[in-house]
C-alpha cells in the first residue's frame, strides 16, 4: 500500500499554519518580537554592587525554610540552590568525576565510604561547619530516602571519625552507589539538632523509613519550619532584600568561595515561565532555566546581548504504552508501524521550538549517551523510526491489520482506536499529544487526545489508568547509563493489582539476545563489580529497546538557557568543561559562578 502526501494532511498543512503559529511567526508574534529590548533593565544596584540575576518560580509565604525535606523549600527546586547550600560535589556528566564542593573528597575503605569535609568551613552564622552537621544530615536522609532509592536506603552505619570526617558503611556497595550521598545538602546543626541527634541514634538502632519510630519522627519533621535559612554556600539571604517580587542573596563571606565569586549579589526575580521569558526581554535577568515557549524564543532574537546556554538533555518525550488496555500493542510490528506514522521533526519543533533535538538511534539511552558506549559501526545497525507511512501500513498488515473505508482495524476484526493522555499545563506534552492524535487520525487510526491533571500524573501513570501516555524515556536524574532502562522498563511498572503501570512483561524474546530478563539486566549494570559486566549489560538492554521498541521515543530534550551578555555579566562561556551536565542536576554556569570564573562587566 503506497501513501501520497494527499493522504496525510498532516504533512501537507500542519500543519504549517499551526507550525508557524507555534514557533512564534504569526503576525502577534512577529509584531511583538521587537517591542521590548535590554533597555529596560541592565543597573547595578544603587550601592554599586555587582549582580547576577535570575529568575524562579517561588513562594515566601508558601514555601517551608525546612531545607532538608528539598520538595517545598524556598528554592531549593531551582539552580540557585548551589549559591547558599552547598553540595559535597558536582558532578561532571561527561568525565564522570567530581568537581567537590563541601567536600575535600570521599575514599573507599573496603565497604566503608570515608567522607571528608574541606577544613575551615563556616555557616553563615558564624559557627564552624563540621562533621557534626554531617553526620546528622546523614541520619535524617536515611530516615527519609525512599526504599527504592540509591545510597542513603543501602546505608548501614554512621561513625564520626573526627571533626571533618564520617564513616558511612554499606553493605555489598557498588559502582557510584556514592553519588547520592556526595550531592547531599549538609544542613545546619544549630537548625535540626534536636532532629539530627535523634536521628543519629534512630540509625544507629537499626530504625528506617516506614518503621513505628520513623512515622512519629516523620510526623513532626515534616512540620518543622525554622525561621530561617543557615547558608553554607557563598552567598546568603538577605532578610532585608526578601519580597514577593524579587529575593536578594548577598555575599556570604564566611561561607564555601565566599570571598572567591566575583558578584556581590544574586538577584531572583519571581516569575513562571512565561513571565521569566519576558524579564529576559526586558534585559532583567542574565540566565534563565525556566521553558521559555517557541514564540518566546524567536523574541529573545531582539535583545541586545542575548545568547543562548544550551545543556545536554538526557531524557526525552515519547510514547508509553498500557499493554494490558490494548493487548494488540503487544505484537511489536503494531509498535513499531505506529513510530512509523510520525514526523517526529515537526513534533519536536510543535512542541519544543528549537529546544528539542531528533531521536538517531533508539537505544532507549539518549543519543550522547548511546555513542559513548556503541562505536559508529555498531550503532549503524540499529533500527530506525523515522516517517515512513508505506513502511507503516505494510508492518500492520503483516500484524494481521486491515484498512477498509480509510480505517484500519485490528487482527481481531475491531477497528482501532486509542485515547493518548498528556498533562495539562505542560505545553511540550500538550502539544505532542494532539500531534500524535492528529497523525494517527489522519492514518486511519481513530485517536483521542486528553490532558490530565498536573497535580499527580504520576499516580495516573503508576495505577495504569491510560491507553498510551505521552511519558519521558531515558532519564535525567541519574548519570549512569542504567538509569534510562530502570526509567523505561522499571518505573511504572511494577506489576502489582494497585500499580501495574504498564503492565509490560519484563521477559522478553529478542531476536538477537534470544531470551533476555530486563529487570535482571539492570541490577547487573547498576552492581556488577567490573565495567565490562556493566558494559555487557546496558549494550544487551540497548539492542533489546531498539528491536522491540517498547516504548516510541520521539524527541530528546535540548535544554535552551536564554542569557544576556554585556549587561551585568561578562560573557558565558559556552566550551566550559562540564558543558555537558544535566541543567538541573550540576549545573555548569552556577558551578563558574562558584569557582569564581564568571564575571561582572567591568565598570
């Protein structure tokens, strides 16, 4: 069966006039492009101190100073959390080392982690910051780190070894099972100490989460909400600087860098996403993590100094499936011909602008991630998915599918049909989801777009209450290559009456691995002891993802930072050494904030 372009409007118009409308070249878009300049903003403050300017999201009145619980803390789910609470490290995605912090560095003695503090550290109270405070953040985080988690929930002991060091003891650690336990926030002392001491002796009594002694302690810790906010990093709040329109950080000099950064102050403007994007055209703010829209995007081209920070994406938007809802999904030809049907170019661009980059490889792993453990030669051989309509309806046929009166029906005779649910007031998953909906439709599949809630799509995912869910693949959190096959076979899908997720069986038959036990595959690369057990492994689930595709990946995050040069800041630089780290993880432009190598424009 041959398609002409006449067969699918949605190559024909998509739906350039939406396309355009989308990426900002209405007439709306273009008239507003030029009407707002750097000319609005770009002053020191009136003191005369050096400022670096930001924009997040945040709440005074809402948000807890409870800093530890992160979720809920006065921006403590922003970059700029780095600036005034400090990690032990950050970690560079690309070398895989670390770039310490509050740590002068962690060594392995047999099971035992030994992790030390820099010397000399003070919080910004005056009081010294040492193993005390250590050990007893640990202790809280062990209490509180979800089961499925990795470090702290594998944690045995904790011994303070002297004023700067504890000893934290595993049992059968493995490779990088470290990482949480060096990104974790030492919190002050003086702010959770009766908390903290309670929770040294809880872990030392063999109390976890989930245990009678934890849900009492729980209970009062998550109303805990101290006054205020005790900084480790080089900068601290300003009490005085704090409204509901902008928080002023000022200089921290007792703190980690404190003298060493080169800007006096960091300004965070509040704003969502739409009103960070126009205090970027305003010339307002330097750098800016929040997703600006397509339209956005094409206005930022008229302000003066504007550049753009792009970080690497490791995850992306795609396609997951209820295989228990809609069994024929379980024949991969059908999965596959429905890959098929989209353009994932125009998606992409639909619902990301240039924010997005197109899928290669299918690997499952994002396609940087892909090439560092595959040679070219290897990757050649995977499969792709890009648009191919006759490709598509020759897979469904030979899946037993017909096409009668334009619609295609299923090997049991019933004509298909799918509901795909994305989230409301998430515009990329938006977006993809009516594209899909109007590919599919257009192909003969009789397909429904929905958005549901933002409040918890997770639990939706989680209790399989969907058809197909447009989902992430691969995954952002985890810089080990096996955190992209526990994001796509493990999550949301456990398998339980309560929670099946996708209900995907995890033994599968692969036509070259023969037959492959994926969940067992991915405790093997997360803890086997050498890296060509692990390399093993992930290059096996990376074969098995790309012939079954079991779930469409369709396109990877690109990560687009708008930044304003020569106004407050120098310039950024964009061949910096941890230029390829995860944006919201270890970001590269506060870690050159930090050690002092971004710069004020000189007066």
């Amino acid at each position: 069966m041959t398609f002409t372009p006449s067969d699918n409007p949605l190559m024909r118009d998509l739906s350039r006039r939406r396309l355009l409308r989308a990426v900002g070249f209405g007439a709306a878009g273009a008239a507003g492009a030029g009407l707002l300049t750097s000319c609005a903003g770009g002053d020191q403050a009136s003191s005369g101190a050096t400022q670096f300017t930001g924009v997040f999201d945040y709440d005074l009145d809402s948000q807890t100073r409870n800093v530890h619980v992160e979720d809920g803390a006065l921006l403590l789910n922003s970059v700029y959390k780095d600036l005034f609470l400090c990690t032990g490290g950050i970690y560079n995605w690309r070398t895989h080392e670390w770039d310490y912090l509050l740590l002068e560095g962690t060594e392995w003695d047999g099971d035992n982690l030994i992790v030390t503090l820099r010397s000399g550290l003070r919080w910004s109270d005056g009081t010294d910051l040492t193993s005390d405070d250590m050990i007893q953040s640990y202790a809280m985080r062990v209490l509180e780190a979800p089961v499925w988690g990795v470090g702290f929930p594998q944690v045995q002991e904790l011994e303070q070894l002297d004023a700067v060091s504890v000893r934290l003891g595993f049992d059968d650690p493995f490779p990088n099972i470290e990482r949480s336990i060096i990104k974790h926030r030492i919190v002050s002392k003086a702010t959770y100490a009766d908390f903290g001491e309670r929770a040294v002796q809880m872990v030392a009594d063999g109390v976890r989460q989930g245990d009678d002694e934890h849900t009492e302690f729980n209970a009062e810790f998550i109303e805990f909400n101290p006054d205020e906010i005790i900084c480790s990093g080089p900068y601290r709040f300003d009490p005085e600087q704090m409204s509901d329109a902008r928080i002023t950080l000022v200089r921290n000099e007792e703190g980690y860098q404190g003298t060493e950064v080169l800007f006096d102050e960091v300004v965070i403007h509040k704003g969502d996403n739409r009103q960070s994007a126009l205090l970027v055209q305003q010339g307002e703010v330097d750098y800016s993590t929040l997703a600006p829209s397509a339209a956005d995007q094409q206005a930022f081209q008229g302000v003066e100094g504007f550049t753009w920070i792009e970080h690497a994406g490791y995850d992306g938007c795609g396609l997951m499936f209820n295989y228990a809802a809609k069994p024929e999904l379980q024949d991969v030809r059908v999965r596959k011909a429905l890959a098929h049907i989209l353009d994932s170019d125009t998606v992409g661009q639909v619902a990301r602008g240039e924010g997005y980059t197109r899928v290669e490889h299918y690997a499952g792993l994002v396609d940087l991630q892909a090439e560092e453990i595959f040679t070219a030669d290897e990757l050649a051989g995977f499969e792709r998915y890009d648009q191919d309509l006759d490709r598509a309806a020759e897979l469904l046929e030979e899946a037993g599918w017909t096409r009668r009166d334009g619609v295609w029906h299923t090997s049991e005779g019933e004509p298909a049909s799918y509901e795909i649910i994305g989230v409301a007031g998430w515009g990329d998953f938006e977006l993809t989801a009516t594209q899909v909906e109007e590919a599919w439709n257009d192909f003969g599949i009789t397909t429904t777009a929905r958005n549901v809630p933002q409040d918890n799509p997770w639990g939706i995912w989680g209790a399989g209450d969907f058809e197909v869910a447009v989902r992430h693949w691969g995954n952002p959190e985890i810089p080990d290559y096996w955190g992209a096959f526990q994001m796509n076979f493990l999550l949301e899908n456990s398998g339980t009456e309560e929670s099946p997720g996708q209900s995907f069986d995890l033994n599968v038959e692969s036509p070259s691995q023969g037959e492959v036990d994926l969940a067992e595959l991915v405790e093997v690369a997360k803890q086997a002891e050498t890296e060509e057990e692990q390399m093993e492994a992930l290059k096996t689930m990376a074969i098995v993802f790309n012939e079954l595709l079991p779930r469409i990946p369709i396109w990877t995050y690109k990560y687009l930072s708008p930044a304003v040069e020569g106004v407050r800041v120098q310039s950024f630089d964009k061949e910096h050494p941890a230029a390829n780290n995860e944006q919201y993880q270890d970001n590269h432009v506060i870690l050159s904030l930090i050690q002092g190598d971004l710069a004020p424009v000189e007066e």
